[in-house]
C-alpha cells in the first residue's frame, strides 16, 4: 500500500527534508583534496543531530554510518573510513535525516578539485536526468513514466542505468512504496497521486550498467570499473508541478 501524506505530514516532510538538504550541502562544500570520508560523514552526522534529527542511515540495517559516501566506481553505500579524498575524484554522497516520524532523503556527486570533462559530464548529465524524469512526476501519470524519461535521457548521452538499485517511496519509514526504478517502458506501475513523496534517484556509470557488492555487503561498485555518479531528492507529487522537499540553491 502506498502512503498518501495529509498536509500535516507533508509539513512534517518539509521539515526533515531542509535538514537533509542542508547535511548534503554541507557535505559537498567538504569535499576536496586532502579531506577523509569519514571527515565528512561525521560533519553529516554532528548537523543532524544538532537540528534535532536522527541519522537515517545509521544502522539502518546494521549500516555503520550517518552519510554513504561513494568514491569514483563506487556507485552507492560506500562507507566513510579514512580514505583521503584526491585531485579528480568525483564523490557521490548521499544522506537522510529523521524527525518528527518522518524521513529525508537525498544525493548528489561532487567534484574534488579539477576533474575529466568526461566526469564532469557524467555529473551533469545524471543530475538532469532526475529532471527529465520529475518533469513527468506529476497526478494521473504513472511511476515508469518517470523511469522512461530517466533512462532515455540517460542513454541519450551514452552512459547506462543502474538497474539492480531504484528509487522508493519515502516518509515515515525510509524505503516504501511505490519502487521507483530509472529504467523501463512508459505507462506502467501505480499511477502518481497528490500527497505521495517518493525519493527519484538516478544512479548512472561510464560503462556498463551492472554493478557489483563487496564482501561487507555494503560497497557497490561498477562492474567495469568505470566512474559512477548519483543524485536524488524527495519529490511531493501534488496537483500540479512536483515539489522538490530537498531543494538547496546550486544543488
């Protein structure tokens, strides 16, 4: 079943969306060279805390961590250590905050220092991609016609969609219904209804779109070894445009 927020929950929503949006920001204007994973993960979770929230992620399932943080071909669930952040990584980052019974959740890939033309516009182009596909996140349409729209703009441009990881509803619990994946034909799944908040994520590699998971059952990485980029927000599908609930300017 698919939850449908009344306009008290969706200002429950707003408000721990800005605290997530806010730790991803913070986030990203840390990462630069000489800097660790863990650096960053511990600023993620310090901020949230001190808004009042909770880490979603910490031990979500036995998760060690406040933040995932995705290195190069690392596509998802990286987990912060004392890895030092070097001149043209590209870093995914990825953040969710608790508080008043409901989460937030969002990514989003940064560059460290100067990176490849071809990294900068893997970045690019999965973050538009999210756009592409929320331009169809709208009352009456159906989940897989944002799915389409993500794909297509993605393979567009030459790169591939991860397909063995997707999107989900979000709200009082971190991962619900409906599955949201980036790939797939139009027409198909539950169609979009004002009131429900689902987390779109494009998870986009250079290569091949399959992945696979290391021993700690957590790093997800390309198979290929080819770079990796994500990027995510909360969207509130409403009678008309969508509502971004993790918005922050430049982000």
């Amino acid at each position: 079943m698919i939850p449908i927020k009344n306009e008290r929950e969706i200002c429950l929503m707003r408000r721990a969306c800005r605290i997530t949006a806010a730790a991803r920001a913070l986030a990203g204007e840390m990462v630069r060279p000489g800097v660790t994973t863990k650096q960053i993960d511990k600023a993620v979770h310090d901020y949230i805390v001190s808004q009042g929230a909770t880490p979603s992620f910490l031990n979500y399932n036995g998760y060690p961590a406040s933040a995932c943080i995705s290195v190069n071909n690392t596509v998802i669930h990286g987990i912060p250590d004392g890895r030092v952040l070097q001149e043209g990584d590209i870093v995914s980052i990825d953040v969710g905050a608790y508080i008043g019974g409901f989460h937030g959740d969002c990514a989003a890939t940064f560059a460290c220092g100067e990176i490849s033309p071809e990294a900068q516009r893997l970045i690019d182009v999965t973050r538009q991609s999210f756009y592409e596909g929320i331009a169809h996140a709208r009352k009456g349409n159906r989940v897989s016609d944002i799915s389409h729209a993500v794909q297509s703009y993605v393979e567009a441009n030459g790169f591939s969609v991860v397909r063995a990881f997707i999107g989900h509803g979000v709200g009082a619990n971190l991962h619900e219904e409906p599955e949201v994946p980036n790939f797939g034909k139009p027409g198909r799944g539950p169609r979009l209804i004002p009131g429900m908040t689902i987390a779109v994520e494009p998870m986009v590699n250079a290569g091949t779109y399959d992945v696979r998971v290391l021993r700690d059952n957590w790093t997800t990485v390309t198979a290929d070894g080819k770079l990796s980029a994500h990027y995510e927000n909360t969207v509130l599908i409403t009678d008309g445009e969508p509502e971004i609930l993790t918005v922050t300017e430049g982000l």
